[in-house]
C-alpha cells in the first residue's frame, strides 16, 4: 500500500514537478526575505515578466506544433519600432498605428507560417533567417535611429505598459487574458487537439485527415499576434525603442517554454505550465536581485534550472537517471 | 543513376556557383556604384575577407562537426567571449607580468583549456543525461554569458600587448594570421572528416545513431569529442582574433551561434545529420563574407546586408529541398 502511495507521488512529482519546484522555490524566498511576496513585489515581477510571457504564450503553440520560432525575438524589435513611428505619423496617430502594426507584424508571420507550414521547410533555418531579414527590415525602417515619442504627457498610448485598472497593472491583465484564452483554444477547441496532433505525429495526423500545413499556419499566426502584443507592451512602457530591444529574447522565450514541460519534439505542453515557466525565471531573477546579487547571475541560474528540469523530466520518463548512450 | 550524378554535382557545386556569380555581380556593379577607386577582386581586397571570415569561419568548421553529427551547438558565441576574456585578463595577472613576452603562449594556452572544458561540461551533459543537444546548448548560452558577466561585470576586458599584435598580423605572402588560423584549421578538420575513423563515425552517428551503436561506435564518447572540438575551436577564434584587438567588451560574440550556422547550412550541411562537408562550410563562410563585403562595396548598408542574407537562407532551403524531394521520389519507385 505504502508502495503504490509513493508510485502515485512520484507521478504526481514527474506531471506536475515543475509547478511543485515553484511553490518550494516560492515558500523558501518568502521565508528567507517576507518582502518576496509583497503584493507590490508581485505585481513588479509578473509585469516585468509580461514581455518575455507574452512572447512565450504564441511560442508555445508553435513548439507544441513541433515546430521552433527563432525570429520572435526579431520581430517583437520590428513591432515596438513600426508602431512607435506609426505614432508619431500625423496620418496614423495611436488609433490606427496600433492595428496597422498588428496587421504587418501578422502578415510576416502569415509568411513564416506558409513557409513552414505549407513548403514544409526546415522551421529552424526558416526563423533563423527570418531573424535576420527581419532585423534588416526594422533597420531600414528607423534609418539604424532610435525610435522615441516626443510629447509623452499628450498620448494615451503609455496605458498599455505602464497604465493599471483596478489596482492591477495592464500588462499583468493583457498577460493574463491572452493566457486564458490561449488556454482554453488550446485545451479545448478542436483546432487546439489538432496542434497536439499535427506536433505528436505529423505523419499520423495528416492520415487522420488533419489538414497539417494549415494547422502549422495558425501556430505562427498566433505567435506573430502575441509577439505583435509583446511590442506593443514594450513600445507603450518605455515610449521609446531601440532597433534591437527584443535581441536575443527567443531564446530567453525557449527557455522558459522549455522549462515549462513542452517538448522541442511538439506534441506536449501546456499554456498553463509555460506560465509557470515565465513566472520562475521571472521570480529567480527578482529573488536573486533582492538577495543583492548582480543580474547576470540569473543567466547561470537559469541554465542550471533548465538543465535540471528537462534531465528529471526525461529520467523521470525513461526510469532511469543517467542516459543509456552508449 | 545519371540524374543522381547531376544532382549531387548541381548540390555540391551550387555554393561555388553561386560565389562565382557573387563575385561577377560585385564587380561589375562596383564599377557603378562603388565609392572606392579599387574593383572588387582586388588580391589585398580578398585576403581582406578571407582574414575578416576567420572568427566566424574557425567556429563554423567546429559547428559542421557537431552538425553532421546531428547535435547543434548554440553556446560558441558565449564560449568565444568567456575565452577572450580569460586570454586578455590573465595577461595582466601578477606572475603572467613577471614573465614577460612569455605570458602570450601561457594566456592563450589558458584560453584554449577554457574553450576545451567548457565543451566538456557541454558534451558530458549530452552524453550522461540524454538531454538533446540543442537544449543543453540554449541552456550553456545563457550560462555561459552569465560567467562572462560575472568575470568582469559589465566592463569591457582590455590588455594590449605589441607582440602580440604583431604575431596576430604577421602574414606570408598577404596571408594574415587569422587567415592562415583558419586555412590550416579547416585543412585539418577536413582531414579528420575525410580520412579518418572519427571522421567516418561521425557520419555514421549522424545517419542513424542505433546503427552506429550496433557497429560498435562508442556515441557518447565520440560526441563528447566534437563538443570539445568545438570548445576548443571557438577559443581559438577567439584567440586569433583577440590577440590583435586587445579589448573585448562582455556583449562579443552575440549571434555568432547563428552565423555559424547559417554558414554551414549554406554550405550544404544537414540539420538532422549525416551529411555536410568542410569544403562547403568553408564555400558558406567565404559566400557569406563576399555577401557582407560586397554589398558594403556598392554601398549598401547592414540593413540590407541582414535583409538579403536571411532571403537567401530561406531561398537555399527552398532549392535544397526540391532537389531532395526529386531523389527521394526516384527511390519510392
């Protein structure tokens, strides 16, 4: 009996390990410094980690599709820079510079969709070099300049980085509504079933009448709409941005979708656990700030955790700890 | 069989065609547009890019190893700045001072051990706990950098030492330092690869990892190797480039992880493995220069170079695949 009780804890450990390292990571910083888990605190973490979250949500449909997305990174710089100069152009101003920066930033995702998803080319070299055309595109853009709103006090658009409703910052809300509607077309939508199915066994499910390119498609088409989002965060907190504010960031985004249980192979992982993902890097990084030390220290923490986390998940699988390579 | 033939020569050809016309189109565009007195193909203007394609090119020989090999290394870039820093500041250490210009082989000495076991740590990670490569990689990137941070904060590293500059631009016959690294480099790499037994497993592990089990090819140990290989070859970038500039500021080598790569899928190398050679990796990386250099020849600026660079990836991937769609129909039959 004693036996199959710890059979079913360590199950219970290897499907939800991630979210059990969370709340010991959580409890112990609280307790070792109370000022952790202040509300004010809280709320500072989960907003500076809205950004990178947002970003992660939409990677994760991609990567559940089996596929991978170097160029968000890349893209969210060209969004933040398009809608930034959108704005300062009497012909747009805020209201129609933010839909017409969605529409773009969407529309080179539609191309990286068609040209994983119905070329059925490699996604990695794809997005590799989306990265950099697209890099090339934002510098053409601003002239290589630096993007910056001249009159801040006369602009609504600061709302959506730096506003609150309800004592709760925007970008927190922004994070949390996406999450919860990714969620749910994830979990509980037929075309949600079909990403699962299209990453799980492509060949499998095209058989089944999938139609794979299609679902492929809308994987980047939901990543470029929350990268778009993730610019426009970015835009409206600093009023201002560089040509290469997102630099970098997919693999920081990778990273936490990783660490969140999603396989690099598709077909697993959900949007709830690359949440908690987002939230551990985003807390590791504040615990480690608020225990004085510099934030480059977080970066070795982070590859210790990831190491970690993905080596148990795969141990915890094949029974054993060590690989069996020969 | 005959289309096959002319497939695979059209395949294998095709970056050296393509670096052909480069060169046409450069110069007779230059001849246009071009600002400098001075064509495109001049002699000292090609040893120019073939000593500038070195710190790439030393770490994309390194990288198709890893790539026929099925894995993928995403940390070189962070390797190349933790060993530069390592070369640059041991130089200024109390005992390295006391020994004078003899301090320049024991500083890049130390470099080279750093690139080496920071390889290790990658290649033993891969090897005993079966975590795919390309993650331990993206873990060891950020790692990596972190060290490099943490070493110097967000200072940059700088010893300038004269010797050791003029070692770093000593040429033979035009051929600078940094070109010859890389020459010498990709000769013997293309050695090991072509006539070798490590060479020979490495593309069998490549092509079908439980097949090479069954030969009797010890995978782990074998890919261990590479990953040190790597290491080791990202220092020595590192080495031959720092050497001569003196100064490194903790942000180098950012992206070089995918410039690397780029060169060699360039040069026809496979994402999945078992197959890639040397000699297009080295086709990639000069491709890629003459692309850089040349489109700053017409004056054209890094936004276009970015723009044009990333199309012809994506155009290359495009052609590859047709033509191994073709192949892979004739065998169906």
């Amino acid at each position: 009996m004693a036996e199959k009780n710890l059979d079913a804890v360590g199950r219970f450990l290897a499907r939800q390990g991630i979210l059990v390292a969370f709340v010991l990571f959580m409890v112990g910083f609280s307790l070792w410094n109370p000022r952790f888990i202040d509300i004010d605190n809280v709320f500072g973490v989960i907003r500076s980690s809205a950004i990178l979250g947002v970003m992660a949500l939409g990677v994760t449909f991609v990567v559940i599709g089996g596929n991978l997305d170097l160029s968000v990174g890349s893209l969210m710089s060209f969004s933040a820079i398009v809608v930034l100069d959108l704005h300062e152009n009497p012909a747009f101003g805020p209201y129609l510079a933010i839909p017409a920066m969605f529409a773009m930033t969407m529309a080179i995702g539609a191309l990286i969709g068609f040209l994983v998803g119905y070329l059925r080319l490699n996604s990695l070299i794809v997005t590799l070099g989306m990265l950099s055309a697209i890099h090339g595109l934002t510098l053409t853009w601003s002239g290589g300049q630096n993007m910056d709103i001249a009159n801040q006090d006369a602009t609504w658009f600061g709302v959506f980085g730096r506003g609150t409703a309800l004592g709760i910052p925007i970008p927190v809300l922004m994070f949390g509504l996406l999450a919860a509607v990714l969620a749910i077309l994830l979990a509980k939508t037929p075309f949600g079933r079909k990403v699962y199915a299209v990453g799980g066994n492509g060949t499998a499910a095209t058989f089944s009448g999938i139609p794979r390119a299609r679902v492929v498609f809308f994987t980047y088409i939901i990543s470029s709409f929350c990268v778009a989002t993730a610019g426009l965060i970015q835009a409206s907190r600093t009023m201002g941005a560089q040509n290469t504010v997102g630099q970098g960031m997919e693999l920081e985004v990778l990273a936490a979708v990783i660490l969140g249980g999603a396989s690099l192979l598709g077909g697993s992982g959900t949007v709830f656990k690359t949440v908690i993902g987002v939230l551990i890097l985003g807390f590791i990084q504040n615990g480690l700030l608020l225990a004085g030390l510099e934030f480059y220290v977080q970066f070795v923490v982070t590859w210790v955790i990831i190491i970690l986390a993905v080596w148990l998940d795969i141990a915890t699988k094949r029974g054993k700890l060590w690989s069996a390579i020969a | 069989m005959k289309s096959d033939n002319m497939s695979n020569l059209i395949k294998n050809g095709a970056i050296w065609g393509f670096i052909v016309l480069e060169l046409i189109f450069f110069q007779i565009a230059g001849e246009f547009w071009s600002l400098s007195e001075r064509a495109f193909m001049d002699l000292d203007n090609m040893l120019l890019l073939l000593k500038q394609s070195a710190p790439i090119g030393i770490i994309a020989v390194g990288m198709t190893v890893i790539m026929i090999n099925g894995n993928i290394d995403l940390s070189v870039g962070a390797i190349y700045a933790l060993c530069a820093i390592v070369m640059l500041d041991s130089m200024s250490w109390p005992f390295m001072e006391s020994l004078g210009d003899w301090a320049i082989p024991l500083a890049w000495l130390f470099a080279l051990l750093t690139g080496a076991v920071l390889g290790l740590i990658n290649g033993i990670i891969v090897w005993k706990t079966g975590v795919d490569a390309f993650i331990v990689t993206l873990g060891s990137m950020l790692g990596y950098r972190g060290l490099v941070f943490m070493y110097n904060g967000e200072n940059p590293t700088y010893h300038l030492n004269w010797t050791m500059v003029d070692i770093a631009e000593w040429d033979i016959f035009g051929v600078e330092t940094p070109a010859l690294v890389f020459l010498v480099v990709a000769l013997i790499v293309w050695f090991v690869m072509t006539r070798t037994v490590h060479g020979r497993n490495a593309y069998a592990v490549g092509n079908n990892r439980e097949a090479a089990v069954n030969a009797a090819i010890r995978v782990g140990p074998h890919m261990l190797i590479n990953f040190v290989l790597i290491g080791f070859l990202a220092a020595l970038s590192a080495v031959t480039f720092y050497s001569g500039s003196g100064s490194v500021n903790p942000n180098d080598g950012m992206l070089f992880e995918l410039w690397a790569i780029t060169a060699v899928v360039l040069g026809g190398t496979k994402l999945i493995g078992g197959a890639g050679s040397i000699v297009g990796t080295f086709g990639g990386v000069i491709a890629i220069q003459l692309l850089r250099k040349g489109l700053g020849h017409i004056g054209a600026d890094t936004a276009t170079v970015n723009l044009v660079i990333g199309l012809i990836l994506i155009a290359v991937l495009f052609l590859d695949r047709q033509l191994n769609v073709k192949g892979k129909e004739e065998l169906k039959v």
